[in-house]
C-alpha cells in the first residue's frame, strides 16, 4: 500500500485472533540449562556494542518494557552471541539447526544441532543446546519446495510462509486449515511435519538522506529512506522495490528535486536503490526518536530472537524482536521471499525505512498486518542481500567509503564492500578465516581485526 499525499493517512488494523495448528511435533532435546561463555574469543562483540545509541535504548525500554540497565545488557549479550553462534554453526557444519537468543535480556543462547553427540560442544561455548530431527539445511530445502510450488499455483489464501529454528519446523499462515493443505500438497510436502498457522491476517505493503525521513515518487506517493549508500561516485539510498520502478523519479522530504530510483526488485524481492543530485549528502544517520539519530556502524546479521528498531515517515521509531529469517510473504501485488519478520509494528508510507539491531543495519521496511496503536507484525527485506543484489557500499559512522569490488574480483581473498555469509572461506595476509556472521565487510574489519566476524580456519 503506497501512501498518497493528497489522501492523508490511513490505518488498517487487523485485529483477527490467529491460532497454531501444528502436525507431527518433532522431538525437541533442551540439552541442560545456559553456561557462562568461556573467555578469550567467545567475548568478541559486534562493533557498536559498546556504546549504545541513546535513541535505541530509549525504545527499548519503551516498546520492550526493560528498564534501562536491562535495554544495556541486551544489546550486549545480543552481540556477544552471534559470534558465539557462528562459531557453533562452521563447526556443526550441515547438523546445525539453528540458534536464537531468550531471556529479557538475551542472556540465554540456544544452538539446536541433530545430533546429541554435539552438545557438549555446544555447551562448552556457553549456550544451552537442542537436539532436534531437521538440520537447517534440510529447513530450507522443505521450504524452496513450497517456494516453487508458489511459482505455479496462487497464493493469496497462504500468504505467508518461513523457517521456525525455535520450532525446528516449516510454517505455512494460511487463511483456513484446507488452504494451507492445498499449498503442502501442491508442493509435494504432506507427512513432512509443517506447521500450520490459521490467520485471517494479510499482510499489506506499508508504502503509504537520513533514514526513516520521507520521500516522494513521482509526486503521488511516499515512501521512507532506508540506509545511505554508494555505487562508484553515486550516493543514495537503499529502499523498498515496490515504492518505485527504475527511472521513477523522488523529491525529498522537504518536496525539492532529489533523485530517481537507479534499479528496483519487486515482487520475488522487494528491494530498489535511489541515485541522488549533488544537494543531497549520504550519512550514516538512521532518525530516532524525534531529533536523535542513529549512526549505523555495519550490516552485521542479528540472531533470531534479538532486538531491532525500525524508523518510519509515517509511525516514527519503534522496536520489537526478530521472529524468523527466510520468510515468504504473499502480498496481493505478487509473492516476496527471503523477508524477515518481526514484532515491530508498523504503517502505511513506512515502508522502504530502516531496521537496525543497536548500530547495526538489518532491512528496509517492506510491509505487515496491524498497526502501532493495536500493534503488529512487519516484515523487511535483508539489507545484505540488498547491497550484494545491486553491487552497493553501506555509509557507515567512521569509515572511508570503500567501493564493493569490481565484477571478477577473487572471491577467494578477504575484500571490503562485498557481503559475506556464514561459513563462506576467505584469505587475509596469508590466513585463512571463515565467516562468523552475515554481514558486508567495512575497510576497518579485516579478518584479523575483527574476531566478532571472522576465526582462523
């Protein structure tokens, strides 16, 4: 839904009680309770850690209910724990299953493996372990069944489906239990123990250089700034693809000439990137709560379970949780996979903003069910797959801007500006590193400056 200036604002809430129905609960193990992390590596932390935004904790505070302390503490265990966790994940190779984090204050972090052998392993990096029948891999592949099966059939009464680590399972939200049959059959999935979630709720696109301001496309609707980036000597910023097509032109939020939209994804993805004039500045600022702004320091992958706050033209500075990753979404303009969904609400010309897990850029806001007065759900589009999709540098606090590299670069030796994800190898000053957490490499992270991302392989 793109918001039109002339009309004002519009709120659709969609207040339906959804229920879980679920078949053939895997076995799920809680392996003993959480550990202390050991010392030495397992303390790295993600970069911005240490000093939280005044802006984040404030939200947090709010929209979490933590107190102040408890908002601190998160954050640091939520960064504390993805290293921790991506060490577990190259070193459980194709058993890993999973890991989030829980507590209210992210103090717990569970790694789920399928195979019992692993869990002194796993407890010996200080998380708690589960031992379940599915591999994340074998996740995936259940749910590209259903993805290709949605290439053929429709959708609209089986709007959303994702991977459930916690849940060890594939859930499908449909709109009747006969629809949702329907689409497992269609993919060939029965007896393959999928969740089944029923939900009257449809998620609506929540279209209605700062991140979160407003932007105008074509001088009919408006859209939210995502995050700064650059393409060679272009500036801009990274979007929502279904605000715009490529070529569709922006005014910025004070409605002067701004830029146009250099390519656009949508559906199938929902990702696009504005080029603008040279009376608008890239920065690495994300709009906070009112005057405050958030410097984004990097890309850096949160775990499932963590904390994220999303800006937006429309409902401001909100935050919530991370509920799964490789989420498919059915809007009425076509499907979206590989989204993210969330507890933070949001509404329409929201869509295109920010998501940020402290200082740290997760997505661009694509749309959801709800509203921030009864609350929501929305679901954003990876930033890292974003910047990889059209060869973009993320603006970060701090840093020289250093261009992805060039078509044809090794893909071998350890490069900034190009997105990394778990597992992948790299060299650096002749050692060889894996990755530790998805993210888009910044000049400043080098392999060996940065354990929180990379360990010697």
């Amino acid at each position: 839904m793109v918001a039109r200036p002339a009309a004002g604002r519009r709120r659709a809430a969609l207040t339906a009680v959804s229920t879980l129905v679920l078949a053939a609960v895997p076995a799920v193990a809680a392996a003993g309770p959480p550990h202390p992390a050991p010392p030495g590596p397992a303390a790295a932390r993600t970069v911005g850690a240490e000093e939280a935004p005044q802006a984040v904790l404030s939200a947090l505070q709010r929209d979490l209910r933590l107190t102040a302390e408890q908002a601190r503490t998160r954050l640091a265990n939520e960064a504390e724990a993805g290293p921790r966790a991506g060490r577990l994940h190259n070193a459980l190779g194709e058993r890993f299953a999973g890991a989030w984090v829980t507590g209210r204050t992210s103090a717990g972090l569970t790694v789920a493996t399928t195979d019992a052998a692993d869990v002194p392993a796993i407890r010996a990096e200080g998380a708690q372990a589960a031992v379940v029948t599915t591999s994340l891999s074998g996740l995936r592949a259940l749910k590209e069944d259903l993805d290709e099966a949605a290439g053929r059939i429709r959708t609209a009464q089986t709007p959303v489906w994702y991977v459930d680590v916690r849940a060890n399972r594939v859930v499908v939200q449909a709109t009747s239990r006969s629809a949702a049959d329907a689409f497992i059959e269609a993919a060939g999935a029965q007896g393959k123990g999928l969740g089944v979630r029923v939900s009257a709720e449809r998620p609506l696109l929540k279209a209605d250089i700062v991140g979160g301001d407003a932007y105008y496309i074509d001088g009919t609707a408006r859209c939210s700034v995502g995050f700064s980036v650059t393409k060679a000597e272009q500036q801009g910023f990274a979007t929502a693809g279904h605000c715009g097509k490529a070529g569709a032109t922006t005014a910025g939020f004070d409605e002067t000439d701004q830029g146009s939209f250099q390519a656009s994804v949508f559906p199938g993805k929902d990702m696009a990137w504005v080029g603008v004039n040279d009376n608008w500045t890239a920065t690495a600022d994300v709009k906070g709560e009112g005057d405050t702004k958030v410097q984004v320091s990097g890309s850096v992958q949160a775990l499932v379970g963590a904390s994220v706050c999303r800006s937006g033209s429309t409902s401001g500075w909100h935050c919530g949780t991370v509920e799964q990753y490789d989420v498919s979404v059915t809007y009425a303009e076509g499907t979206v996979d590989g989204l993210s969904r969330t507890t933070v609400c949001a509404e329409p010309g929201d869509s295109g903003g920010p998501f940020v897990a402290g200082t740290q850029a997760q997505g661009v806001t694509s749309g959801g069910s709800g509203d921030c007065t009864s609350g929501g759900t929305t679901f954003f589009q990876p930033v890292n797959a974003l910047l990889d999709e059209f060869g973009l540098t993320l603006k970060t606090a701090g840093e020289t801007v250093t261009p992805a590299p060039p078509q044809g670069t090794s893909t071998d030796t350890w490069a900034p500006g190009r997105v990394y994800e778990v597992g992948e190898s790299v060299s650096f000053a002749g050692v060889d590193y894996l990755c530790l957490q998805n993210h888009q490499a910044q000049g400043a992270g080098s392999p060996e400056a940065a354990p929180a991302l990379w360990q010697r392989s």
